[in-house]
C-alpha cells in the first residue's frame, strides 16, 4: 500500500500531505509534511508531544491536561489505506494515522499510545468482532448549523429562519451544501439525502452507514469538509450543540445495527479512479444484519442479539451520556423542552420521547448524542454497551409506544439522564463497563480535560447571574 500510495502521489501531482489524528475533543490535530517524504514518514512515522491528544491545552490551574512539557513525544504512523487528496487543493493529500508511544519510553516502548481515540477504537472493534464474530455498522446524523458572520466575525445568526423541512429554505443553502456534496463525493462519500431542520441555517446531510472506524473518519472528515466550504462562503460552519435557546439544536443521532459476513465493495458512482486508495470508497454490504426482527414471530421486536445490545445501553446509558453530551453546552439541548431531545432511558419504536428507537427494521437509533460528540469514543463505549447485553443476556424490557410524558402521568417509573456535564461525568467514573472503552491513559485524559471543563464552567460568573442576583437585595 505505501508503494501504490506513492503512485497515487505521482499520478496526481500531490506534492504535500496532512497527517492526521484526532484528539479527546474529536479535534483533528497533526502535521503537514511535503510527499517527498512519504516512504520515510509511512516507515518511522513522525513526532509530536503527547499532549497533542488533549489538544496541547491547560486547566484553570495552568497545569497541562493529560500530558506535561516533560512527557515524551509520540510517534504517528500513518494508515495508508486512509490516504485521499482534498478536492479543494489538489496538491494536498490526507492520511489519517494511528499514534504510537516512543521507541525511548521505559514502559511499553513502541506500544500503541492508548490516548489515541482512533486507534482504541480499531482495537475495541476488532476485540468485539473476535470475541461475538460480529460487526458493527452504524450511521450518523450530522446535523450543524451554517451562521452568518457579522462585522466583528463572531456569530451574527443563521443564514435562513428556522423552518423545518422547507424547501425555499434548503434552496437558500444550495451554493453552500452543494459544494459541501461535491467535496464529500471526491473524499469517497456515499451522499443519501439531506433537508433543512428547524433551527437558523440548520442542515442534516447523510452518508450511507459503514463499520464503525470508517463511518467515525467519514464525519470527522465531512466536519474538516464544512470548514473549508465555510471560509470559501464567508460564513461560519456551527457544530456546537446549542448556540440558541428556543429552537432545536443539533444533534447526532447514531442508527446502529450487528452483521456477520458481507463484503467490502468500491462505490464507484462517484470515485475519481486516482484521487485515493480503494478502501476510502469502499463500503460493506451484505451479510446478515442480526437486528432484523425473527420471522418466526409475530413481532416488531429486533432480534434476540439485538435486544441484548439495547439491554446494554439502556445499562449503561447515564455513563453513555458523558461521551455523547460532552459539553457544557450539550445539557442546553436537554433542557430546553418541547424539542423533542432525549431526555428518558427508555426504548420503543418510532418513538422520539424515549433516548432509544428502533427506527427502521435492522437498528436502532441512540439517540443521545449530539453534533459535539467524538465519534471514536462514541462508537467505543456502544461496543462495549453491546458487549456487555450479550455476554450478561441483558433483557431491555417491553418498549414504550406511548408518549414517554404520558407514560410517566399514568405511573410509569422512568430514570432520567444526567441533566448536567458533572452529573454525567460522575456516571462515567462508576462505570467500569464504559470506563474499558477509555482504557488506560484515554480515561485519564477524558477525566480531566471534561472536569477542567464543568469547574470552569462552575467558576464563571454569567451574564444570567447578573441579571438576576445583582439587584436581588435588600
């Protein structure tokens, strides 16, 4: 592969390459090296200071998260088969890697840098697959919101009013998703469908599902893809969660389903023959999707698989919560009522009350997550969610038709999700099950870049707080 990627280098005239990995935050953070280089960097990697995984950043308390000035440098290797040229610069190319500790290191020298969100994942996945000859598939839903940029470059409202599902609306974004489809096509994306949400300048674009590292790539890479269409447009591309109170915000619901067998396939509607390596614009297909509903019985259910799988989550929701809501931010979206966010650990069918729904035969949609989430953590801890329904028979209960507010009036006892980061970042710490989806040196790292984040937060005196407390007495 490092030779066909040299190829790929020559054939299209590419003469500089990102190296890229992804950082606690879901942030992609690397270096830019010119591809004469390629054959050295694919063999020894290059180097980078460990706190580059947390994103170089320091506490309230100006102490380095995860990593000081005195920890070692890591070594990113990169995953050739990753290897695609950015349809906006056609002398750049990108790879995404995976990071490694130092050769030098004392303890586990060499060994894969377990603050490597990416590659935790491939590593949990393929744990996952070997253990229950299973796969996971899944798809997101991207939804973000395209802000004008005022004189003073911060944020001056949406391009469009909020109306939900309206064409005229969608049809005013056209210059902008249109280059964002485009991009997305020559970086191997399968474009399905997209629609204008009800929130300003809010759009969902959706990517056919794959296995789980290649659907996470896919939507950091469509995040890196918005952010180029966003300078070429004069506009601001928004993946916070919640940037106004009173209209919806963005969330990113995960479908989610289990296969065995199937095949890896090229989608050649759209694929430039050079502009990457195969397993770019290559998708699964086939094989037998182990949430589809026995035949045998009169039943809208899932599967006995996939019912376990939604035992496990329903578990393990309130730590979930950490991972798919991880912003201050995020708990904006859950208390702001009437918008449909999920709010209850509860699961039914096309249900929006409840945090689980079984949105179409063969999967079910997790749908506490936002447009915030890092997709490499998210994905981790569902595996190991799935995991632990399967390996302990977890039983989901019967699910809930009901409005879930309805349910609750006629009696119904229904756990509520954490309602703040802290609360939801003390679910985490209890819950060994998850805690394994951040193992070692990732749990450490999460902890506290999140906790620096809720005592930040904790410490700030708002302008809410003025307004209501300054005058208060006597």
């Amino acid at each position: 592969m490092v030779r066909q990627v040299r190829a790929k280098i020559d054939d299209l005239g590419v003469t500089y390459i990102y190296y890229q990995f992804v950082s606690v935050t879901g942030r992609i953070v690397g270096k830019g090296i010119p591809a004469d280089h390629w054959e050295q960097i694919a063999e020894r990697g290059f180097q980078l200071v460990y706190g580059s995984t947390a994103n170089l950043f320091t506490d309230r308390h100006s102490n380095y998260i995860g990593y000081g000035p005195e920890a070692s440098e890591l070594v990113g290797i990169p995953d050739p088969e990753t290897f695609v040229q950015l349809p906006w610069d056609k002398r750049v190319a990108r790879v995404f890697c995976t990071c490694f500790r130092n050769r030098e290191e004392r303890e586990n020298p060499g060994g894969h840098l377990t603050s490597d969100c990416r590659g935790n994942l491939r590593i949990l996945h393929e744990e996952f697959q070997a253990k229950h000859g299973m796969q996971m598939r899944h798809g997101t839903e991207p939804e973000m919101m395209w802000l004008k940029r005022g004189a003073d470059g911060k944020t001056d409202g949406g391009v469009t009013k909020p109306n939900c599902y309206h064409i005229d609306q969608f049809e005013e974004l056209r210059p902008i998703f249109m280059r964002v489809i485009e991009y997305s096509q020559a970086m191997g994306f399968d474009m399905i469908q997209g629609d204008h949400e009800d929130a300003p300048g809010q759009l969902e674009l959706n990517f056919t599902f794959d296995d789980a590292l290649r659907t996470a790539d896919r939507l950091t890479t469509y995040r890196q893809i918005c952010a180029q269409v966003a300078r070429e447009h004069g506009v601001i591309a928004c993946f916070m969660s919640k940037p106004f109170m009173g209209v919806s915000a963005s969330g990113c619901h995960h479908n989610v389903s289990l296969w065995k067998g199937g095949e890896q396939r090229v989608n050649t509607l759209h694929q430039d023959p050079v502009a990457g390596m195969d397993d770019t614009f290559s998708y699964w297909k086939g094989g037998e999707n182990l949430f589809m509903p026995d035949p045998s019985l009169d039943s809208h259910k899932p599967g006995p698989v996939g019912l376990n799988c939604i035992g496990g989550v329903m578990e393990h929701l309130a730590a979930l919560t950490a991972l798919g809501s991880s912003t201050v931010n995020s708990y904006r979206r859950l208390w702001d009522t009437g918008f449909w966010a999920p709010v209850f650990a509860d699961w039914g069918y096309q249900n929006r009350t409840c945090a689980l729904r079984v949105s179409a035969p063969g999967r079910f949609e997790y749908r506490s997550v936002d447009s915030m989430v890092n997709p490499y953590l998210m994905a981790g801890a569902i595996l190991k969610a799935f995991d632990d329904g399967i390996t302990r028979n977890l039983d989901p209960g019967e699910p809930e038709e009901r409005n879930i507010y309805q349910a609750m009036e006629a009696g119904k006892q229904v756990k509520k999700l954490p309602m703040s980061l802290g609360e939801a970042l003390d679910a985490l710490e209890r819950d060994e099950v998850i805690n394994s989806a951040l193992p070692d040196e990732m749990l450490r790292v999460f902890l506290h870049y999140k906790r620096d984040e809720w005592e930040r937060f904790m410490s700030t005196v708002t302008e809410w707080d003025v307004e209501t407390y300054l005058d208060c007495l006597p």
